[in-house]
C-alpha cells in the first residue's frame, strides 16, 4: 500500500475530506516498533469539534495507517452497500455545544452504543457538551 507515513497520512486525510468535509489527524503512541497504537480523529470546522473515528494497534507507524486506510475502504463499502452482515451499527447523535450554543446532529458508526459514546466524548470534558438523544438508524 504507502511506502511512508506521509503519503498514508495525506490520502487519509483526503478520503475523509471528500467524504465529509472534516479534517483527519493522527495520534499514535506505544513504542512505534513493537506496538503502535494508532486513533484517526476527525475534526469538523461546522461545529468546532472533533470525535474518534476508529483506533486500531499495528506493529509500526505505517502498517497502522495501511489498516487504518483498509478498514476506511470496508467501511465506505459497507455504507455503499447497506451490508446487513455487517457488526457495524449506525447512529445519530443530537448534542448542545455549550460553547456554540447549538444543537447538532452526527453519525457515528460502531459496534455498539458503548463504543459510540467513547467516540463522541474522545479527547473532551464530558461538561462540554450535553447529548440530547441517540438513534439507532435502520438498516435498509
């Protein structure tokens, strides 16, 4: 797949930035040579907020940004496809931002409501923002 981190770093961002007009970032931590511990965060200059997209483990940098760009291609082709098989469950979240002074609606992906509520408080105070309610949308 990318030969550096740079080139995976650049077409992931680009992949999300077509996709929702967010921007992508990188956190990886772990020793970077035995273990690499990779989160994908998005950011969304609508609402002035970031969530977890996905987190995954590799060996280094790069193959974690290669499985990272694995598991956004099969996800893009689960959603294109409605793949009723799929572990993946989508929800809408509709939160208050106390510092907009909006609500806002976002979707999310996960395997369970657990895991889409880590998605949404990553990286934040839980005082920030408030969730007004969570849907689990159909599969169609």
């Amino acid at each position: 797949m990318f030969e550096n981190v740079y080139e995976a770093e650049r077409a992931l961002q680009e992949m999300i930035d077509s996709d929702n007009n967010c921007s992508a970032h990188f956190r990886y931590s772990g020793d970077y040579i035995i273990h690499t511990k990779l989160d994908l965060i998005t950011y969304n200059p609508i609402h002035k907020t970031h969530f977890l997209l996905h987190s995954l483990n590799a060996k280094t940098p790069l193959e974690a940004l290669n499985a990272m760009c694995q598991h956004l291609l099969q996800l893009k082709k689960i959603l294109k496809h409605k793949d009723k098989d799929s572990p993946l469950l989508n929800y809408t979240v509709r939160w208050y931002s106390y510092s907009e002074r909006k609500t806002f609606h976002s979707s999310f992906y996960g395997k369970n409501i657990e895991e889409v509520i880590a998605k949404f408080y990553y990286g934040k105070l839980k005082s920030t923002l408030a969730i007004h309610n969570i849907k689990l949308n159909p599969i169609c």
